[in-house]
C-alpha cells in the first residue's frame, strides 16, 4: 500500500508540474505500452511542426466506436501528446479511438492560435473517423487543465469552427478535467498577454458562452484543486444548467489538480472513478 501510494503521488506531482520527465510520468505511462491497441504517431492536421496528433485505435472495435480528442493541459505554454500515452491506453480500453494532438504554445501564439490549432484538430478528427472504424457522429471533445478550457470553449463558442470553414460541425459532447471556465480576473502578465487586450477578456471565458442548446458535458475537478479553483466547474455547471443543457457535475473531495487526469493511469486509477465516468457519460449520450 505504501509503495502505491507513493506511485500515486509521484504521477500526480509530475503531472502537476506539466510534465517533467522522471518516475510519475514514467510510471503513468508504462503500462499503457502493453495496451491493446495501434498507434498512428505524427500525423500532420497543419503545416507547423505542432501540427501533429496521435491515434490510438483499439484492438477491441465496438461498431458504432466514439472518437474522443483529448487536449493536454500545461499553462496553454508546455507539454507534449505523448506524455499522456496513458489517456489514450485508458480510453482505447472502453473501445472508444483517442486523438491526441499537440498544438501550438504561448508565446509563439496567443489564444488564436491555439485555438484554431484545437479547431482544426477536432475538424481532422471528423474527417477521418471512419479511417480508423470511428463514427464522426459520436465525436467528443476532452481536455484537463488548459486542454479543458479549450475543449470548452470549441464546443461553447461557435466562431472557431466558422473561422475554419466549419460551422456546424456536430459534437456529441465534452468532457472538462480540471479545467479553467471562469477564471477572471487574469492576474498574471502571461494570461494577460495571451488573451489580450483587456476588452477580449471575457471572450476567454467559457462561461460566456454558456448558451441553450450545447452538446452534453461532464465536468470533472477536485475539491482540492489550487491551481484551477473547483468554483469554475461548478460556475458553468450551473450557467448551462440555467440554459436548459444536459451537464454531469462530478467534485471529488480529496482530488487535486493533476489527480483527476492521473486517475486514468493504471497506478492511480484507484484514486477516483475517472474513467467509469466517462464510461457512463459517453453510453448516456450516445
């Protein structure tokens, strides 16, 4: 019990910080090499060299299979697809096909650009579903931390898929780990400049967006998340509610901020039922 304790704070902790390398990540990720699945690395969705996602097709198909792209968190400034192996091993094993794709980090582009890096990638996901035994109708958006919010902000603000040529591109739903949705003011010079000029503020704010008529979402967080206050899950819960929309509320006591995505990781799994969650939401929605 206590060396997987200690193996649970070690993902979490390295998971927190954005994804050093060392034991947590090594740890989270190891077992999901030994999935059963196909892994289709670097594919390009743009021309930029951070243009690139992975596909993780189960060895298992269900015939109607969602396809879920999954955002990694890190400021909206670091982190890489590949550190989160582990998501994808963990959603391969619900037969579902996972899309991990980087896209491009502060400062090399502001909200903008990654947000059309996240528009685009979920466009890709549509298009080539059916390549990898998908059904682009059950076409889910997930994200934790910073890959939450836009995850959020794609399926709640209609002008990324226009600004690609896509309005109207249907999602099946989305599911929010820790994410940022209500988080002003900014108080940092980094978000500042990011989602600059002060008059756009709002504009990065998901629950801005809270409108009727938004696909299903199930929102995830730690009551003892510091990083991402639990007040922002709860805050755009009860906006869409308001709105008439179908939202699945989970806050987990204990949870802090990188434990609500390294409970799909096999050495933490048992911290939280992370994964039936998203088992019993995407079987409600479908």
């Amino acid at each position: 019990m206590a060396g997987s304790r200690r193996a649970v704070a070690a993902v979490s902790l390295l998971l927190g910080l954005g994804g050093c390398a060392g034991f947590g990540l090594f740890a989270a990720n190891f077992p999901a090499f030994f999935g059963r699945y196909s892994r289709f690395a670097d594919i390009a969705y743009g021309s930029d060299p951070r243009q690139r996602l992975d596909v993780y097709k189960p060895d298992q198909m269900r015939p109607d299979a969602p396809i879920i792209v999954f955002w990694h968190g890190g400021r909206w400034s670091f982190g890489d697809k590949t550190q989160y192996r582990f998501v994808a091993a963990a959603l391969c094993s619900l037969g579902y096909v996972a899309v991990l794709p980087n896209y491009r980090h502060y400062p090399q582009v502001k909200m903008a650009g990654f947000m059309q890096d996240a528009s685009l990638a979920a466009a890709w996901a549509a298009d080539h579903a059916k390549d990898y035994g998908a059904d682009p109708k059950k076409l889910y958006l997930m994200g934790h931390s910073a890959g939450a919010h836009m995850a959020a902000l794609l399926v709640l603000d209609r002008r990324y898929f226009a600004a690609i040529g896509r309005p109207g591109l249907a999602l099946a739903g989305m599911i929010g780990l820790s994410g940022p949705y209500d988080f002003l003011p900014l108080t940092e010079d980094d978000t500042r400049d990011m989602f600059g000029p002060p008059s756009e503020y709002p504009q990065s704010q998901p629950i801005t967006f809270a409108r009727a008529g938004a696909p299903p979402m199930l929102l995830v967080h730690g009551a003892a998340d510091q990083t991402v206050w639990p007040k922002n899950a709860r805050n755009l819960a009860a906006a869409l509610i308001a709105k008439g929309d179908s939202v699945r509320l989970k806050i987990y006591p204990k949870l802090e901020h990188a434990d609500t995505v390294a409970a799909l990781s096999v050495p933490a799994r048992g911290r939280a039922p992370v994964l039936t969650d998203i088992a019993d939401f995407v079987s409600g929605t479908r």
